[in-house]
C-alpha cells in the first residue's frame, strides 16, 4: 500500500534571534538559513523516512526553489511525478524566527502551492493509496475534490486541520481522521483555554459528525490524545531537550500516515509518532529534521 500527500511545498527561510519580536518592533538575527519545509513537503518526507512509499500531489514555481525542493522531496525517498512546476509563479516560502527557546513564529507566502486546483487531483494521482493526508495550506476547494475522490476510492482520509482557518471546518465531515494541536482545536470550537491532558481534550467529539471518525490532539509536551465518540486514549510525549519545534507537528502527522498505513494499531501508532515528533525537535529545520524508522526504533530502545 501507500501514502498520498496533496500538500504545500516550501522553501524555509529561518532567522535565529534571542526572543520573537514584539508588534512594531525591529530585532536582529544571528544567523539565517534556507531549508526546505511547507507541511505537506514535512509531511511527505516524515511519511517516506517512516517506511511508507509515499507520493506528494502539489506544485512549486519554475524558480530555483522550486528545483531544489523537487529534488530535496525525491532524494528523501518521496515520489514527486506529481508535483507541477508553474511558469511564471514563485514557489511557495515560509519566513520563521525562532528564538532561544525554540519557539517560533510562521509566516507563509503560498506562491505555487495556490494554484492547485481540484482538476489536478485524478484517480491516477492518486494511486493505490490506502492513506491520504492534507492540510490547510493548499486551497480547500482542491482539498474537497481530493477527499471526494478518495472516498469513492476508499481510502482513508486524515486531515491536518492547520493552519487554523474558519473555512476549513466544511471539510470536517469528509475526514476519517481529524488531527489538531491544542491552539487549533480551541480556535475551531472557541474555547476559553487551550486542552491540556486527554480528558480536556475529549471536547475534539463536538467536531465528529458521523460513526467511525476520530479525532487526534497533540497536547504539546503532555503527549496525544486519540479521541472517538465513545473513548480516549492517551500516548504520553518523551522528555528532550528542544531545538526548533517548527516541523514538530508535520512530523507526527507524516509518521502517523505512515504507520495506519503499515496497520499499526492507532494507539501504538500514536507512541510512535510522538518518538518521531521528539526526534525531530531536537534538530534545527523541518524536512531535514524528520528522523528515519531506525533512529524512531533506537529511540524507543533506549534505556529509560
């Protein structure tokens, strides 16, 4: 079987500064870099080093980003015959200063990766592929002619519903697998205050509307919570000390396509993919940090 991405392909360009700027503000950074990132690109390469043979449905501009992050996807061991190059259109960027902590801010320019439309999804992209995966950084309307076309084909549809954008909730009922981090989910339902443990994340059933979704809620460093209409289960994160969380969440969502794919039981499939996640926090960048099923494995083998 396999993994299909429709997603954002991006080029990176991170600042390093001692704290994230306040509004109006002008900082100074000590260092910056290029490095490829866009969340289905994350996505696609965490999927591809987790083991699943993955293909990516997206575009990039006729620039030179475009050509190296082509090339970068392929090298990590995702199928890129699907990725269009437009003329004339730049390729997608994300610009993101991370402070000494870790934390950052993201701000994304769309470039290619909005010109995706839902003519560019066919049956033959799609393939045999039993797991598909999106998030909100390509167009809904090409995100809803996807879904539509893997459910007549019954696959299993997971959609990473970030960013956190009003419009993205006419795609909850098409999904078979809702993943949010604790900031998205208070935004969809307008919550007070962010969930932090599993039993605050349960709230995630008021997004269900049919039998046999679930949802899942990363909590941060408190782990993830796999939420059906009837039950929670919890897989607590691993402690280590951080470097750049920017594709943290990409990295969990890849590795958890991958392995559903691989018919790990979700739960299992949840512990693994906060072990992937924890790997890649300790790395600077996005797709670069994704770790391979070996270091997951060597990981988890670790003396505790």
């Amino acid at each position: 079987m396999s993994v299909c991405i429709l997603g954002s392909i991006n080029q990176d360009v991170i600042w390093r500064v001692a704290a994230l700027p306040r509004p109006g503000e002008t900082i100074t950074t000590r260092d910056m870099k290029l490095l490829p990132g866009g969340k289905g690109a994350n996505q696609a390469i965490a999927a591809a080093r987790m083991g699943a043979a993955t293909h990516i449905i997206g575009a990039v501009g006729d620039d030179a980003y475009g050509v190296g992050l082509s090339g970068y996807l392929a090298e990590s061991g995702v199928d890129v015959r699907h990725v269009a190059r437009i003329a004339g259109v730049p390729t997608g960027a994300a610009y993101i200063p991370i402070d000494d902590s870790g934390e950052n801010l993201i701000i994304v320019v769309p470039g290619a990766n909005a010109r995706v439309t839902g003519d560019d999804v066919t049956d033959a992209k799609i393939g045999e592929a039993r797991i598909v995966l999106c998030q909100l950084e390509m167009p809904i309307p090409a995100i809803a002619a996807f879904f539509e076309r893997v459910g007549r084909l019954g696959g299993t549809r997971i959609l990473n519903a970030a960013p956190a954008l009003p419009e993205g909730k006419a795609l909850f009922e098409a999904s078979d697998m809702l993943v949010f981090n604790q900031t998205e989910l208070a935004s969809y339902l307008g919550l007070d205050g962010e969930p932090r443990t599993a039993e605050e994340a349960a709230v995630a059933r008021r997004l269900l509307s049919r039998p046999g979704q679930s949802a899942v809620v990363t909590l941060g460093a408190a782990g993830a919570a796999l939420v059906t209409a009837s039950d929670v289960e919890f897989a607590p994160s691993f402690l280590v000390p951080v470097v750049d969380t920017t594709g943290a969440g990409d990295c969990f969502c890849g590795a958890l396509a991958a392995l559903l794919d691989e018919g790990v039981a979700p739960g299992q499939a949840l512990r693994l993919a906060n072990a992937a996640a924890a790997l890649c926090v300790g790395r600077e960048g996005a797709g670069p940090a994704m770790p391979s099923r070996a270091e997951v494995e060597a990981f988890l083998a670790r003396p505790s």
